[in-house]
C-alpha cells in the first residue's frame, strides 16, 4: 500500500488517462497529490468523488509522497526527478531523459519484471513505440532468440500530446475545403498525409524515435547484438500506433509455433483471420491495454523470418497503463526500498 501518491502532468494527455486507470485498477494508495507546471496549478480535477486542485511542481512539493508518476517532457523531467528522490520518493518516469540511463531500469511489466527490484529511486517507462514491439517480441526472443528486426510504425497523432491531436483535426478540417493549416506541432500538415519523420535527425540517417526503438529495445530485452532496423511515420490517426515488424530468429521458428508463441504472451491478444478480415486495427483497439497482433506469416523472401503487424494504444499500454503496471509490480515485489 502506498500512502501517498504523487501524479505530475496531471492535466497531460497521458496524465488524464494515469488518472483514469488509478481509479479503475487496483492500485492501492490513500492520498493523491497532483502536480504541474505554473499553467495548471489550481485547476481542479475529480478524482474517485473528490475534487482535488492541482498543486504547482517545485521542489518542497514531494515532501511525504511514496510513490510518483510522471508524465511530463525531458526537461521537466531532468530537473524535478532530483527532487523526488531526494524526498525519499521513488519515480516511475515517462518521459525519455532517463531511459537510457546505466542505473535506471527501462521496465515493461510483461517482459523484464525483475528489472524493478534494481532502481535507486527511478524507474523508467519506455516510449510508446518501443513498448508495443518488446510485448511482442518477447516470447518470440525468449524461444528461438531474436537476431534481427525490420519494424515500419505508422503512428498516431496523440504521440504529440494533446497539440498533436488538436493539430490532425485543424488540418483535416483545412484540406476539406481546400486550405492548409500551418503546422506547427509536425513538421508538414497531416491531414490526408503522411510524415517519415517523428522526433529529430539523429544517427546516420535515423531519427530520435527511430534510435529510441533500438536503443530501448536492447535495453530491455537485454540483447546489445539485436539487429533493429526502424522507420517511424507519423499517420493522420488520432489514437493507436501500428507497427509492420518482421523479426528474423536464430532458431527457425514454423508459423504454427511462433501463432503459438505469440498467443501465449503476456499483454497480447491475437486477432488473426485474415480470410474473414480481422485483424487488429486502432480504431479496434483505442482505449484498451493489451498490444494487438494479427497478419502472423512466415517471410517468403527467405530467411527465418515472421512477419506480423501489431497494434497498441499508445497512450494506454505505451504510456499511462505501463507506468501503473510498474508501480502495480513494485508492490508485488515490494521492491519499495532504494538499493
Ligand atoms: C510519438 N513516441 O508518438 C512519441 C511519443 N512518445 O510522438
């Protein structure tokens, strides 16, 4: 049980969505403290038949709090963490500075629990991307060991946060009576669009989001040698990230027993029936947790490859409901004490 539990970006897209599920799981805590930038403070937000005002995020704000989730930007994120720690908090973080940090666990509860027993007071959630396609490749690496990924995302609009989704329906509304509206959330408009970009040029070629998928991915799977090959496409769809990945193995794997692999995974439902036109989709699979795979086949073009297409709600499992299931896990193992 946690006594105090500390939400910062409450007012955030994927903070509304943390709130959300804290009153719908089990998550057991007695007070919830909200925090935010100057913006937000005193916006009042209904929890669970309270009304609680939003406190502003400075660095006495985490005196007596157990646990915090943080739905904030790096930036923020660099400067307050210091603060909770200090405190004697411990920090499930989503933003990305402290991902790729040597003493920060980068957990996905399905696919490196243990990972969570080693933190010294912060814990990471991985970007949405990476999330989805580690649930998935999971029981695939576990049984046959996966040596090499090609991954294409086509990613919603709700990645940007509440600007993005603002900025879909502007520019839809615009192109329909033929006009653009300016950008300035993406880089092109995106309505009736698609933009091969998502975060900044960064690595040969490869943009910010594109390393994240490599970077996170061998993180938390645990495999520096796993061979990840990204191209990350922004999509004018509001909620949902799908991914086309095809995942080479050392040992070959029939299709039957990869279907099999797959179906038995944790966080993963199968939707899988090409012949009579299911098979997931976002608009299916907005407001739920679980990742979504169907399109399962063998790669004809050699090789001992799968091919699937995975689809998740990037907000959910890629966001809020990976940052709750972290602090869902650490009371299971109660790994509440800094090591
Ligand atoms: C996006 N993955 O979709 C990012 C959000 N973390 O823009």
């Amino acid at each position: 049980m946690y006594e105090t539990l500390a939400l910062v970006g409450a007012t955030g897209a994927v903070g509304r969505i943390v709130l959300e599920q804290l009153a719908q799981r089990e998550l057991p805590f007695k007070r919830l403290k909200l925090l935010a930038s100057a913006r937000s403070v005193g916006k009042e937000v209904h929890f669970r038949g309270e009304t609680i005002k939003v406190e502003l995020l400075e660095p006495g704000a985490f005196k007596d709090i157990d646990l915090v989730i943080a739905s904030t930007p790096d930036e923020v994120s660099a400067e307050f963490a210091s603060w909770a720690v200090d405190a004697g908090s411990v920090v499930v973080d989503e933003s990305g500075y402290w991902r790729m940090d040597p003493k920060v666990p980068l957990v996905v509860p399905e696919v490196n629990p243990d990972a969570v027993d080693h933190h010294h007071g912060i814990i990471a959630s991985p970007n949405c991307s990476t999330t989805q396609m580690v649930v998935a490749l999971a029981p695939l690496h576990r049984a046959a060991r996966v040596r090499r990924v090609v991954v294409s995302t086509y990613q919603a609009t709700s990645g940007a946060g509440l600007a993005g989704n603002e900025e879909l329906n502007d520019s839809i509304r615009s192109a329909l009576v033929g006009q653009t509206h300016p950008p300035k959330t993406f880089q092109h408009p995106i309505g009736f669009n698609l933009i091969p970009q998502i975060g900044s040029e960064k690595h040969e070629g490869y943009t910010s989001e594109e390393m994240k998928m490599v970077y996170e991915t061998r993180k938390i799977l645990g495999d520096e040698e796993m061979q990840i090959c990204p191209t990350c496409v922004r999509v004018p769809v509001a909620s949902g990230h799908s991914e086309s990945i095809l995942v080479e193995t050392e040992r070959p794997l029939s299709i039957e027993e990869a279907k099999e692999l797959l179906g038995q995974g944790e966080g993963i439902t199968i939707v899988d029936d090409l012949s009579n036109g299911k098979y997931p989709m976002p608009r299916d699979c907005d407001g739920k947790d679980d990742v979504f795979i169907g399109r399962i086949r063998k790669d004809i073009s050699g090789g001992n490859g799968i091919a699937f297409w995975c689809v998740s709600d990037n907000l959910r499992k890629g966001a809020a409901t990976n940052a709750v299931q972290i602090a869902e896990l650490m009371i299971k193992r109660s790994a509440m004490k800094t090591s």
